[in-house]
C-alpha cells in the first residue's frame, strides 16, 4: 500500500496517488472525506501487477480520513499519515494530512 503526493506550486492542490496491492481481488475503491464516502466515485485501475491505483486533486491543508473498500471489505492503509477512531464507523480510520 501506498500514498504518494506531489503538491502543485501554481495551485492550492496536492495530486494524491493511492494504491494498494490486491491480486486477487476484483473490485477496490478508495472512500473518505474526500469522496463523502462514495465507492462508485472512487474506483480504482487493477494494473497487470495485482496493484490498484488511482489519483485525485485534494486540497491542500486538509486532513482527509479514507479507507479502501477491498471486495466488500474495509481496510486501513498502513502507510497512512495517522490514525483516527470513527464512533460512525466504529473503528478506527486512515489519516491522510495534505
């Protein structure tokens, strides 16, 4: 699992990369605060490696709590900035600080 930024000078965003490394799954989504939590907004491409992996513009200065969905199940990012528990979820999510 991953995350990569690459903050824009000219603009107030960051390109934020998310993969995760899921060979024998056939769906995976990366939700949070960023996509209100909507699996159908953030799909991500399986490459021929197993990887999957999508980028998105956040804005920059924001903390984003996220997961991915893996199959139907939620999965925490072990490379993520922190952790934060979620009484709604009731566990714990990804931080990610842009």
């Amino acid at each position: 699992m991953s995350l990569k930024k690459q903050f824009i000078k000219t603009k107030p965003i960051c390109k934020v990369t998310f993969s995760i490394s899921a060979k024998e799954a056939d769906k995976v989504a990366v939700v949070g605060d960023f996509n209100n939590w909507n699996a159908a907004e953030g799909g991500l491409s399986k490459l021929k490696n197993g990887t999957f992996k999508a980028t998105y513009d956040l804005l920059k200065d924001t903390i984003y709590e996220f997961k991915y969905i893996i199959d139907g199940k939620y999965v925490n990012d072990p490379e993520a900035d922190s952790y934060q528990w979620n009484d709604y979820a009731g566990s714990e999510n990804s931080i990610l600080v842009v």
